[in-house]
C-alpha cells in the first residue's frame, strides 16, 4: 500500500533549532546575533514552526519570550531529536577529527559533561581527546585570557565580551532554608562564593546598594558545599533558582532582599594563537552549543 505524500508530516530541523535557541537564550535577538540571522528572519522561522504545528510555541513580550505549554511540550520531546540528528550529521560528513582540547567548566556542570557530552564525542569522533579542567567562572576566563584553555564554558552577567557567545540564561536568586528564617537577622549570615565568582559579585553589590549589613559564616569554592551550608539553615547565598531543592526557598524581594539580574551561562574561545587543534576545538564547540542548559 503506498502512502499518499501529503499526508506526510515532518518538522523543519533549521526551524527547530531556532526555536531550542530561543527557548535557551530568552530573546529572539540573541538567537538573531548567535544564527548571524536578522532579527526579522528568525521571527519568520518561529512564526513558520508555529504554523506547521498549528500551535503558540512562544510568548513574546519587550523583555523576551516564554514558553507556552505546548512550547515546553515541543522543547521536552525535540531535544534528543534534535541532538542525535547532529551527531548524525557529524559522523556522515565529517573527516576524522583528531586532538587534544582543553576544556574548562564550572563544577556545577561537570554531570552532565560525564553523563552527556563524553559519551556522545566517543562515539561521534573517537580520536579527540578532552582535558578538562574545572574552577570558578573568574578562573576560567582568566585561563581562556592566557591560553591556557581552548575552551570554557563560564557565568557572567556580561555576556558579550570577546570571544563569546551565549549558550543560555541563568537565574540567580537569593536562596535560604526551607525550615530556618535568616531574613531579619542583622548583619544578614551568608555563605558566599570564591572572590571572582560572579554570584558572589551579584549579591554583595547588590546588598551594598541597598544599605543592608552582612558577614561571612560560610565561604568555599564547592556550589555543593555552598548549597549544603543553606539546606542547612546556618546561612543564605545566592544559587541558580534551577539548583533550588525541596529543602530551600527562594527568598526575594518581599523578603527585603535586592533583586538581582540574570546571567548568562557562555562559550567562550581562547585566541586563535593559542595553538589548539581548530577543527578538534570547534567539535566540542559545536557540542556545547547544542545543548539548551546544564542544570
């Protein structure tokens, strides 16, 4: 029995990944400046999409987009589609890439490094190798700075400097234990971030601009240990709002806190001097890049 060709259904990759990078990066302008699209074309591809599957995907707004229902729907059940389709075309067209990256991340992000990332380079090219290095955000730029790193991937609230380009967005929020109320407590206890982490930078600025005391009862390098010194009620700190657990709160606002701006979690690419393997480099680039965020 032959099928009748116009009852055959397919979604448009290229309209697909406009649309995962605009679920990632929040504006349809970021996605315009990171596709080198205009910003009218890429409202024409998520229009499109949205037309072929006779649904809202996105909410706009002067600030950015949102999801609509079934736009989560799309962004859960396309992602793996969207990714092994690349990895597909990676292992069709793609020579052999061969070499040695340097890579550095933000301990909050080396699970899915090992759980994702890894296994899908060993098996879409074998012959590259990833030294990976793990530190602060501050660190890690300093080492891209150097040449010391080929690659890093790093939290700032200046997501547009040199050499970057945006993977997604981050939340920071001010966070506290669920069970334990430190808000009125004066000066405010906090466990804080390494010196150049830009978290730490957020809140502290934050808290001088409105006037409100505060001491160190709790510093370390480790987002876990930080995390662990507010699940357990001894201090507040500011995390990514995705990192929140069922033992914390989000405290704001109407707590008396200051509100603090979102960051942008980036790829950021040592200078071309650095003496890397470029083709090597750009693979794991491109890996990165794929994926909408790193909880």
């Amino acid at each position: 029995m032959m099928l009748n060709p116009s009852t055959w259904r397919t979604l448009d990759i290229d309209l697909l990944r406009t649309f995962h990078l605009a679920c990632a990066l929040g504006t349809l302008r970021a996605v315009a400046e990171r596709r080198h699209f205009t910003l009218g074309a890429v409202s024409q591809q998520i229009k499109r999409l949205e037309q072929q599957l006779d649904r809202q995907l996105l909410q706009r707004s002067r600030t950015g987009v949102t999801l609509t229902a079934a736009g989560e729907q799309l962004r859960a059940q396309s992602a793996t589609l969207l990714s092994e389709h690349d990895q597909l075309m990676d292992r069709l067209l793609d020579q052999p890439t061969a070499g040695l990256v340097r890579l550095g991340l933000p301990e909050v992000y080396t699970p899915r490094l090992l759980n994702d990332i890894l296994p899908a380079l060993a098996v879409s090219h074998p012959r590259l190798q990833l030294q990976v290095q793990t530190a602060n955000s501050g660190e890690l730029q300093r080492s891209i700075e150097q040449g010391a790193l080929d690659l890093a991937v790093l939290v700032t609230s200046q997501p547009d400097g040199a050499g970057m380009t945006r993977l997604w967005q981050t939340r920071p929020v001010w966070a506290g234990s669920a069970s334990a109320a430190l808000i009125t407590a004066d000066p405010l206890p906090l466990a804080l971030h390494p010196i150049d982490c830009p978290y730490r930078a957020l809140g502290l600025d934050a808290l001088q601009a409105l006037g409100r005391r505060w001491h160190t009862v709790f510093a370390s390098a480790s987002v876990a240990a930080i995390e662990s010194a507010v699940t357990s009620g001894i201090a507040i700190s500011v995390l990514d709002r995705a990192r929140l657990t069922p033992q914390m709160r989000e405290l704001g606002t109407v707590s008396g806190l200051p509100a603090l701006p979102e960051c942008h979690a980036c790829l950021m690419r040592a200078p071309a001097t650095s003496g890397s393997d470029t083709s090597a480099t750009e693979v794991v680039a491109r890996q990165l890049q794929s994926l909408e965020f790193m909880p």
